[in-house]
C-alpha cells in the first residue's frame, strides 16, 4: 500500500472515519453521527467532505468505504459479490464514486437452498480479522442486531449464514409480554442466570418454546425480575449458537465485534464447551487496508 | 347435570356466556366486550351480573367460569392444577367465588427440567374435545397468541408445552425489519407462501435464522411484498410443528381453535404429511359442561 489511505466505515446509524498508516494502524480517528439513515437525498458528497475533512487534501490518498453505505439506501449501491470471495474479488468489485479516488467496499451474498443470503460490512471485519491473526481458515462470528456466522477456506469467504438474534431480542425484550415482568434498564449482566437461558436454549431445540420460560420463571418466582433480561439474552445466544456446528472445529471460534457483546458469547460458548477467542473493532479498519492492498 | 348450567368463557380481552341444555348444546349465548383487562378493581361482580343478566334468576343454576378470570389479574384466583388431570381433578379444585353457585375452573401447571409451564382456559377446551370426539388419548394443539400442545392419556392432560408463535408473528410483522416490506394488511392467504414458509422453517430448523429469508427473498425479488406475510406466518407455524414429535401418533393431531388458524394449521401438518381433525369453540361450551358434570 503504497498511496496513503483513508477507511469509512459508514453503518445505517453511525459512521467512523480514520487514516491509517502504512502498515494498517490507525494515525488518526473521527466519529459522526452521520449514519446512512440520517443523510437526506443528494447529501452523501457534503456528508462526505465533512467526514474526511482534515484528509481531504492528502495528495493522491484513496478513500474506501464499506458497510451499508453501499446499498441502496447509500451513496451508491455496490452490487453483492457472491461466494465464495476473498481479497482480489472484492477489490475487483469496488463501485467507485470518484474513479481512481473513492470506492465502496461491495457485500456480500451467497445462497442455501434457493434462499439467499446477505452481509455488508462484516465481510470487510472478517477480512481485517483473517488479516490480524494471520489466518486462512476459521469460523468467525459477528455478533449483532443480525449476526453473522461466516466459514472461511483458504483466505475466501466460503458460506455464511444470518440469525436475527439481536432484533429477536430487542422485540422480546421490549414488545413482548415477557417485557411486562422485566425492569426498565438491562443491568449488569447475570452471569448465573445468562448461563441457564443458554443452556435452557440448546436443551430446548426452539425459541418459541424456550422464551416462555422467562414468562413462566417469574411467574412462579423462580428467577428474580432483575435477571430476565440477562436470562433472555442467553435464552437467544443460545438458540443462535445451538445451530451452529461447532463439533469438528479445529481452531477457536473468532469472534469479532465490540467487547461488551463478544465476552457474552465467548461465555455462552464456554458454557457449551467450545473455545473461543475475539477480536474487536480494529478489524475493520485492517480489512479495508488489507482490501486497499489488492488495488 | 341435572342443574341448569350457565357457562362464561371470560379471558383477556372478550367475554362470552351460554345458557346449555342439558345435553350440553348452547341454548342462549351473548358475547361482552369485557375481558379481564376492562374490568376496573372490584367489578368483577358487577360485569359478571351484566353478563348473565337473562339467566341470574334460573333456579338452582350453577355458573361456570374459565379462561383469565380465574387468574391473578382475574376475579379470584384458582390456584394452577398440577398434570397429569382428569375431570375430576378439575372438579375437585375450582375455586368457588360464591360456595355451591358461581365456580371458576384452574389452569394447570406441569414442569420439565425444572421449568414450569401454564395454561389457562385451554384445558376446558381439551376436556370438551375429548368429549365431543370420545376420545381418551391423543395429541391436541390450541393454536394463537401462545399456542398449547397438549398430550391426554386415559381422559387426563400428561403434559404440555407452551408456544410464544402468534405473538412471535406479531412482533416480527409489526415491529422488525421484516414488516418495512410488508403490506400494511396481511391480506388474503397465498397459500404457496404459506406452505414454502413452513418447509424452509422445518428445514433450517432455527427461526433466528429462516426468519431472515423473508427479508432476503424481498430483497432479490424472490417473493412478492404481498406475499411476505403468508410466508413469515408459514415461517413461525412451521418452526411450531417442527419441535412436535409426531411421527410415532396413532391418530390424528386435533386443532381445537378459530376456522381461520385452525386451517392454517391442518394445511401445514398436510405439507409435513400428518394427518389432522379440528374442533372449534363450541369445545369450549362442552368442557365446561363435562367438568359440570363432575360436581
């Protein structure tokens, strides 16, 4: 990487820019609330410039975006690469904005079953995770609102698979009857009660099933008010981990996001007898130097 | 039942009460828009006198009362009854508002490993499908909000297990990112939706997961916007079957609910390939006149 590079990471509610350095450290960070939902029609180009203000004039320095910043709601839709993908396909499959100067990172899609699958952004941390470790095959898991489970063979992403678990729990937690026994704020997590959801979980086999429980818990006061929340976040980590297949792994799971969400899987998957380790955000900002490199 | 028998199914939301015969048909019936939840603290009297106004002077009349009323929330409330229960052990632990003339029937518990699960209103109406049927054995669903699977042995509930799968369908349909592509009205049943939701939840088996193809099949113009309700309600009801074990049952699975849900359901159990009969609301009527005729 010899041009100086400038990483976006520009998400549906936020948005991070860095320069990096020539070994893919980070000089310099901003962060703006400047997620893609908060940019009117024709507003990315101003939105822009007042990212990468003090780098805007950096002779000959590449600016490369990744996350939902490339879909049809952003700047400019960057088509899906299919898998399986590694480095070269999706440098070979940047939508740029300003020839030469601006790119976008495309996601990804893959398809099981005739149903398709689709990433944006996490494919970039997956890369910058493979990057930091210096691996070429794993199993790696963004956890999230919609998490990622993606398999990697010799440095290509080969399949993924999504589980809406954080969505499913933010509905329980905050629209469903089982909301009503709950306190207002999660709490520091319960780490007794997170165990028994997750295990509850994979015992179950069925979230419809196993969620009744939190209900059913209170009700005979078995488990207090203060717990529930941490118990229906293992109750859902753990349906999401149960179908995953982890038995043959040869290597730890990677699991690669913000610290506070990562140590709750990393402890389900304790919990389950598999080990793990993580890495966090500065995956992102190595996958698009690692991805710039391919240019 | 030599008495006469006025009957009220009074749960959260309605109010309905009947007049039967003594063969146990529905001679008068009237519905209120009264359920538990509009009945302010003490009024529970007051609603139940508007309730069965043209009847309150019958003499000798026993009232019979189940669903929510006999909750904590309710009018009084009648203690769960532990499984395995009969009729008789119903009978034998109403709780009687006033002694010899107005009865609520409890809901039963059961536990397994170490988990409690509750219903109440949905044992009165197994007991009146077994009656209406003449069965003594056999595998009962109750489908809505949170649906019952309920196992009788000899005449009695063994077992059940609560499903949260109406209320998952409204949270998902209502207030996740998979009701952004949704139609504001679910609209009529496309019933190839349907039966394609069902088949990818039996096959995925994890809902975190097979929940997300609705968005992704809108996504790649897979399925039309219109039909994304029928198949996320496919999704949840096939999700529900797939944890039943029904390939070993003798007879047929018995629906006892509504026409519209209960065809719902039978249509899913033919794509799976098991057999089923359905029972409406007048097993209401008839299991509360079974356990009448008990005391």
């Amino acid at each position: 990487m010899k041009r100086p590079l400038v990483a976006l990471d520009w998400g549906t509610s936020s948005l991070r820019a860095a320069l990096l350095d020539k070994n893919g450290g980070v000089a310099e960070e901003r962060s703006l609330p400047r997620g893609i939902l908060t940019v009117p029609a024709g507003g990315f180009p101003q939105a822009f410039d007042d990212a990468v203000a003090p780098w805007r004039n950096i002779p000959g320095a590449l600016f490369l975006l990744g996350g939902m910043v490339g879909s049809r709601q952003g700047w400019l839709e960057a088509p899906y690469c299919p898998c399986p993908a590694g480095f070269a396909d999706i440098a070979a499959r940047l939508a740029w904005v300003e020839p030469g100067r601006i790119a976008i990172v495309p996601g990804l899609n893959c398809e099981q079953g005739g149903v398709p699958d689709v990433m944006r952004g996490e494919e970039t941390q997956v890369f910058g995770a493979l990057d930091l470790l210096g691996m070429t095959d794993g199993l790696f898991v963004l956890p999230g609102t919609h998490s990622k489970w993606v398999r990697v063979e010799g440095q290509r992403i080969e399949s993924f698979s999504t589980f809406m678990t954080g969505e499913f729990y933010a509905l329980l937690r905050q629209h469903s009857i089982l909301a009503r026994t709950m306190p207002a704020d999660d709490g520091e997590l319960d780490e007794q009660a997170f165990e028994r959801g997750v295990r509850h979980a994979v015992h179950v086999g069925n979230l419809l099933h196993a969620a009744f429980s939190a209900r059913t818990l209170s009700l005979f006061d078995a488990l207090p008010a203060l717990s529930l929340p941490s118990y229906l976040s293992g109750l859902v980590i753990g349906e999401e981990l149960r179908s995953q297949h982890l038995h043959h792994l040869a290597d730890p799971i990677v699991v690669i996001g913000a610290p506070a969400l990562s140590q709750r899987y990393e402890l389900a998957l304790k919990v389950l007898g598999f080990p793990a380790r993580s890495v966090g955000s500065e995956a992102t900002w190595r996958g698009l130097w690692a991805i710039a490199r391919m240019i």
